[in-house]
C-alpha cells in the first residue's frame, strides 16, 4: 500500500486508556494524550482519515493458555482494526502474532513506592551518629527552647521587681528596716534552669504573679520534656529493617513490601518469562500472595502504593508522569530492562512499512521530544517536592505549648500589676523598694526640685530631700524629745526635719544609752536612704520605735 492509496482511507484505530498517552475528554475528537497527537501528526503526514475505539476487556494483551491473545492484541490478531497507537510495549511474544513499527518512545520497568516507606528506603541509621540526642526535635525547636528559658528568667526576675510581695523582711527584723528580694537575675535563671531539668530550686516564689509564670513554665517544661523522652526512646529502640531497599533483587530479599504489576500487561510477561533468577523469584512471590499484588490499572496501583506496604512495577515512562504529579511517590534502583513503545498492527499488514518511515521523520524533526515535552513537563503542574520527610519535631507541631507558656506571661504582668495597684493602697515602705516605686519616688523628687528651683526655695529644697544624715548625736537619746516631722505649706506637702531637742547632762547610764541609741541611729540612717522624704508619718513612727526601744533598754 502506497502512500496515495492511503490518501483518504479511514483507518479504524484501537485505543487503551492509560495517563498521559490517551485519555477521553469531552470536547473535540472525544480522546487526547501523547499518543492521540501522534496519531494525529501522522494523519496530517499521511492524508488518512481515523476512527477510535476503546478495548472491549481493559488489557494491553498477553496470551492463555490456549493460545488466544486478549487484550489489544487480540483485536489486532482478529484484525478487528487496523492500527493501535498505544502504550503498547513491543515484546517477542507479541511479536510472533503481530506487527510493530519502529519504536516511538523508550523506555524500562521500574520500582514505584510510596514516600511512607522511608524507614524501609533508610541506610543510615540514627544511633549511628554521635548527636542522637538532639534528633528528636528540629533546630528551630531547640532555638526556641533556649529562647523561652531566658525569657522566662528575665520575665521572673522583672515580676519580682515590679510585684511588692515579693519584699519581705529579714527574720527577727519586726521594723520593716531591711526588706530584701530573693529574685535577681541570676537566681531567676537558676530558678528556670532547675525547673527545665526536673530538678527543683532552692528560691521559691512568694507573690502570685511569679507563682503563675512558675506555673505555666511547669506544665511547659513537664510536656516538653516528656514528649523529648518519648521521642529519643523511640530512635534508640526502633527496629529497622536489616537490608534498605535500593534495588528489586532488595525487594526479592524482603517479606513485609508486596510489590506485583498490572494485570495482562507486558510487565507481568516479563516478570512470567524471565530467566534470571531474582526475577523468577519475584514472579513466583508474586503468584503465591493472598490477596493478588496484580492489579487492573495504574490508578489503582498507586492508590495501593501511597497506602503503604506496596511496590508498582511499571514503565518508567509512566512512573516519570505520575511522579511529576504526586510528590507522595518516588522510585528506587535503575530499569529492570530496556524496550520501546510500537505502533500495532495487525500481522502482514502493510502499514507497518509506511508508518514506520513516519515515526522515524516526526523524531527526526523532533515532533516526538516536543510531544513528550508537553505531555510530561509542560501541561502538567511541577511540584517542588522535599526530598526526605524529616522524623523530627519541627516548630509548628510543638507550637501548642509555647502559646501557652506566653499566655501565662501575659496573665503574670497582669497580677503583678493588680498586686502594685491593690498595696499601693496600704502605703507599705515595700511598694517604693519595687520599680514602678522606685521610677514614681523619682519622678516626683525630679519635679519637686524643679519646681523649688523655679520659685527660688533652694534651701527648702535642700532640707526636703535630706537623708537624715546629719541628725543631732542626742536625737535618740532617753528623756529628749524624738526629732518630728511635719508638713509646711513652704514644702507644699514635702518632709521637713524639726530638731527642736532640750539640753540635758548625761550620767553614766545614760551613756550606754547613747552608744546604744548610736547604734540604732546608724541602723535608722540606712533606711532613711530608702524612705522617701515625702513619708514624715513613716519617718515619725521609726523615731517612735527607736525611742521606746532606747527607753526600754535603759
């Protein structure tokens, strides 16, 4: 038959629907794919006109045992049509019932298998390396760990600052002289530490603010740590398997993957008439499994793959397809073998001859590689997918707990701020010893001598924001009146010191007194340091004390 004989002709073309070389759409000729371009490139070559049916039984083809072909190549055996344009792989068994042009496309079988069995495709092991201990959680997770420890120190330690309840008095100091905080910076961080490690510490925290951060940093800690456990017992104790699988003689040598091919296709006749004794095992593996690896298209076969436990054996032209569009897939190892795609046609046919001389210009202009091309690389969606799914614990599934340990930051500086407000209302000397005390006392000394200095009072200024350092020797001694302070409307609510004190001789007794009143004046000056000078109650109570201690002791 001649090229001009074919001018015209309608040719009747059998079909097996298989991504991406023919699939039925719903516009157009009714079918698209890599090989209904080809056909139509031929078409266009050959002046010939087509008609395409679909496969009756849904196979490739492979032979009976009474020697009869199903599948497309039955069709074509029957000469039921006239071509087939088709993944249908030239094989010699097909070969000897029908015809093949020259291939349009080569190709292998390869090892499909899913993602999940990356403890299968593993080599290297995790007790292999020296930092074991860390692969439980990620970097980002470590980096947060270290974060959150020194914030929660530094937060700890502001909150014991900012918080009057933390003050306390030393023991056996009734006065209120020498209140004391048990949270500076570094015990706030051994305070951290020590809860991080299970271990304890020996400050405790004395108002409630602190108390919730301790809280919060607690059940922060009791999850991290245990979940940490967890996760190093299981890398220490997982059991892998003995050999990875990089290979199908891997494959042959293991129980727990099942692996087949599709049903009555050219794989499964190769595995069937193979020679090679790993392939023998394998088909005989293959034959022998309940329920059967065999399956009746690629579409269910990966859907048995991305399941887990299960091995595809297939064309790489298609693995490649399917590859490029579902990163749940990889392959492993190389081809088991080398073949090529053909036109079919029926035995004796003389399309063989023309169609072949066709298949041979479209590579040569490289309408083949350009089909290919859109097929696989250019209307398909290329994902960038990772190429190992890590194990470990990774920021976001431990997020949880670090949003809880910051809300209970944030209800910690709300206590400690309701505690200011509610002792701000007992005027406690251990309010003006924490920080917003200490930033108001200044703030207000700042503007009191401002406003001395602007109405020319420097003296009165002087006076108000004495120290108590240059009392009379006799201020504390028995029998003289304690030194009193009181408001003056020159000092506009400022503290002012009134030594108004009467001579007297002192006796010998009354000389112990006064050692003893020495001391305690000493002891009252360091305070008074502390005292701001707009507490003259607070200053008039001290003397108070003083004064009937001297009395009591003399």
């Amino acid at each position: 038959m001649s090229r001009v004989n074919l001018a015209g002709q309608k040719l009747r073309v059998v079909v097996y629907l298989e991504e991406p070389f023919v699939m039925k759409v719903d516009d157009g000729i009714g079918y698209d794919g890599f090989c209904i371009d080809l056909l139509i490139e031929m078409s266009k070559l050959l002046n010939f006109t087509f008609e395409i049916i679909e496969v009756e039984d849904g196979a490739y083809g492979v032979e009976d045992e009474t020697g009869q072909w199903n599948g497309i190549i039955g069709v074509l055996q029957r000469h039921e049509a006239d071509l087939s344009v088709s993944a249908v792989t030239i094989t010699y068994s097909r070969v000897s019932v029908i015809d093949f042009t020259l291939p349009f496309m080569h190709l292998g079988i390869a090892i499909l298998m899913g993602r999940n069995n990356e403890e299968a495709l593993s080599v290297k092991s995790a007790s292999e390396t020296l930092f074991t201990f860390m692969e439980p959680y990620s970097f980002n997770v470590w980096t947060l760990l270290a974060l959150s420890y020194v914030s929660v120190g530094m937060i700890m330690w502001l909150l014991a600052r900012f918080s009057p309840y933390e003050w306390f008095e030393e023991l056996g100091d009734h006065n209120g002289d020498n209140h004391q905080n048990q949270f500076n910076l570094l015990d706030a961080l051994w305070f951290a530490i020590g809860s991080l490690m299970q271990q304890g510490s020996d400050v405790i925290p004395r108002a409630a603010a602190t108390r919730t951060v301790a809280v919060f940093w607690w059940m922060f800690t009791l999850i991290c740590i245990s979940s940490y456990t967890a996760k190093l017992a299981a890398f220490l104790t997982v059991e892998r398997m003995n050999t990875p699988i990089e290979s199908a003689a891997d494959l042959a040598a293991q129980q727990k993957i099942k692996f087949g091919t599709l049903k009555n296709g050219s794989t499964m006749d190769f595995f069937k008439e193979a020679k090679i004794p790993i392939y023998e095992r394998m088909w005989s593996m293959m034959q022998g499994q309940t329920p059967t690896v065999f399956v009746n298209s690629s579409k269910e076969a990966i859907t048995r793959v991305k399941a887990g436990n299960y091995a595809y054996m297939m064309e790489s032209s298609m693995l490649e397809f399917y590859m490029k569009t579902d990163c749940e897939l990889q392959t492993i190892g190389g081809l088991l073998d080398s073949k090529g795609y053909g036109v079919a046609v029926p035995k004796g046919s003389p399309l063989r001859d023309i169609l072949s001389k066709t298949v041979l210009r479209l590579q040569e202009r490289t309408i083949l590689e350009a089909l290919k091309n859109k097929w696989w690389n250019g209307d398909q969606e290329n994902r960038n997918c990772p190429s190992v799914k890590t194990k470990e614990s990774s920021a976001h599934q431990v997020f949880g707990i670090f949003y809880v340990l910051f809300t209970g930051i944030i209800i910690a500086m709300l206590i400690a701020f309701g505690e200011f407000c509610i002792e701000s209302k007992n005027r406690s000397i251990r309010l003006d010893m924490t920080i917003p005390g200490k930033l108001f006392n200044w703030w207000h000394m700042r503007k009191f001598k401002q406003k001395a200095e602007s109405n020319g009072d420097r003296n009165n200024s002087t006076i108000a924001i004495t120290r108590l350092d240059n009392l009379n020797e006799s201020g504390g001694i028995p029998g003289r009146h304690p030194p009193v302070l009181t408001r003056t409307s020159a000092g506009q609510g400022h503290s002012y010191l009134l030594d108004e004190q009467r001579e007297k001789p002192i006796s010998g007794l009354e000389a112990i007194a006064a050692r003893v009143a020495e001391r305690r004046r000493n002891e009252f000056k360091q305070l008074s340091r502390l005292i701001p000078p707009r507490d003259e109650a607070l200053i008039n109570r001290r003397y108070s004390v003083m004064s009937s201690s001297t009395n009591r002791s003399t």
